[in-house]
C-alpha cells in the first residue's frame, strides 16, 4: 500500500478521501457539476456513482492511480 502525506496547516488538513467516505465524494460530485462544468473534462456517467469513488479511492491506495 503506497502512504500519501497529509498537508496539515493552521486552518485546513488536506488528504486523500478514506473508502469510508466514497458516498460524500459522489455527493460532492454530484453538488458542484454545475459550478465545475466550465473547467472540467466531461466524465463518464460511473464518476457520478459510489462505486465509481470507491474504485477510484482504492486504485490511489494501492499506487494504481495519478492523484
């Protein structure tokens, strides 16, 4: 399994999402397409899905994935 760091300063901690929290990537996702839309790449439907965040989340931990 690949450790990534955490970035922690005074006002922000700033990691990689747990598996745990695939579900509030899809929300947040899902909230923000619209406001993300005009400098985003256009994704496949399975981006806005749980399972899709899951995978992704996975495939990070394990070095699989550019993050």
């Amino acid at each position: 399994m690949k450790i990534l760091p955490n970035i922690i300063t005074k006002q922000l901690i700033l990691r990689l999402p747990k598996s745990t929290e695939a579900k509030l990537m899809r929300d947040f996702v899902i909230k923000n397409k619209q406001h993300f839309l005009p400098w985003e790449a256009i994704q496949i439907d399975d981006y806005y899905t749980e399972n899709y965040w899951l995978e992704r989340i996975e495939q990070i931990k394990i070095g699989r994935a550019h993050v």
